[in-house]
C-alpha cells in the first residue's frame, strides 16, 4: 500500500514523514528526489536553456534564482514543472516498488500535478490558516510577501483536503502530531 502524504507549506508533511521513518517504515520525499534530479546534468542543461545560464552557474541549479523567477512568472513555473515533475514521480514510485507495505511518499504538489492516483490513499496534513503562517513567517524571517509568495505557488490545503482519505490536523505539539501519524500507520498495517 502507498501513502501520499500533502498540504501546503508548513503544514507538518516533513514531521508526519519523519516520525513514519522512525518507526521504520518505508519513507520518501519527493523534495528529497527533486534535489538529487536537479543534479543530473541533463537536467541542469534543461533548465539553463529555459532559464538562461544564470540558472545554473557554477555547475549547480541557483536555487534562489530560479525560485525568484518562478514565483513572479506562472509560465516559467509550469516550464519547470514540466522539467521536474514527471522524472520525480517515476523516481518516487520506483523507491517505493519493493517496499513493505504500508510506504509512504511526502508529495508537497500531489493535487497540483494530478498525481494521486499513483497512490492507494491521499493523507493531507494540515496545520490551519494561522499556524501555516506563523510557521511560514518564522522560516522566512518575517517576510511577509515572501510568505504570500510562498502560500500562492500552490493550491490552498483547504482544496487539497477534498482528495484526503485522510486529514491529519497538525496544529499541535509535534510529539501529538507524530503519535497520530504513527497510529494511523500502524491502523493501517492490521
């Protein structure tokens, strides 16, 4: 069984998914295997034809470049998209293969990219409109227009949540939020 687990940013996805791995069970992160993509060189050579070479100088993807540009230019950002997602969701899917089941794979842009039905359930966390930004403007040093940036680049967790089997409320001490995504894993293994 493969376990999709979404939200937005900083609605606890990366606590639920550790919390899962250190109970032992299998576990991915699809930002985990973007990075490693993003290293390939075909890859690099991709984006900097779409990019230009300011993109990739140095030998790397400049990260904060590309982020700048994708979060003022919606038609840079589905180019990259294209670039990225298809190449992460087979990487993800193949890490996932010979897992004992449950596995669970974080995917911050399953609903975005139509993805879901690569998994048998969708888990959405959520942290709430209010915590999402605290946490969001903590990260971000208090920069307020990057957190709008940041919160407008993907669907809100509020639509994500309709493609939940199930939502896994975050808003709370971390321990309560890792208990809860263990028992939910360990419901699902009987």
């Amino acid at each position: 069984m493969r376990i999709a687990i979404t939200g937005g940013p900083a609605d606890g996805k990366s606590t639920v998914l550790s919390a899962l791995s250190e109970r032992g069970y299998a576990c991915v992160s699809a930002d985990d295997v973007v990075r490693e993509i993003q290293a390939s060189a075909d890859y690099l050579r991709t984006v900097g034809e779409v990019f230009g070479p300011q993109a990739t100088a140095g030998g790397s993807l400049n990260r904060d470049f590309v982020r700048g540009q994708i979060l003022t230019d919606p038609s840079l950002r589905r180019a990259l998209n294209r670039i990225t997602h298809r190449a992460a969701l087979d990487a993800l899917l193949d890490r996932l293969a010979d897992a004992s089941s449950p596995a669970f794979a974080e995917v911050p842009l399953l609903i975005e990219t139509s993805c879901q039905g690569s998994f048998d359930e969708v888990w959405v966390c959520d942290a709430g409109e209010e915590e999402r930004r605290r946490r969001l403007l903590e990260r971000h040093d208090g920069d307020a227009r990057s957190v709008d940036l940041a919160l407008q680049v993907q669907l809100p967790t509020e639509v994500k949540a309709a493609f939940a089997d199930r939502i896994l409320r975050t808003n709370q001490p971390m321990p309560a939020v890792k208990l809860l995504a263990i028992q939910l894993a360990s419901s699902l293994a009987r």
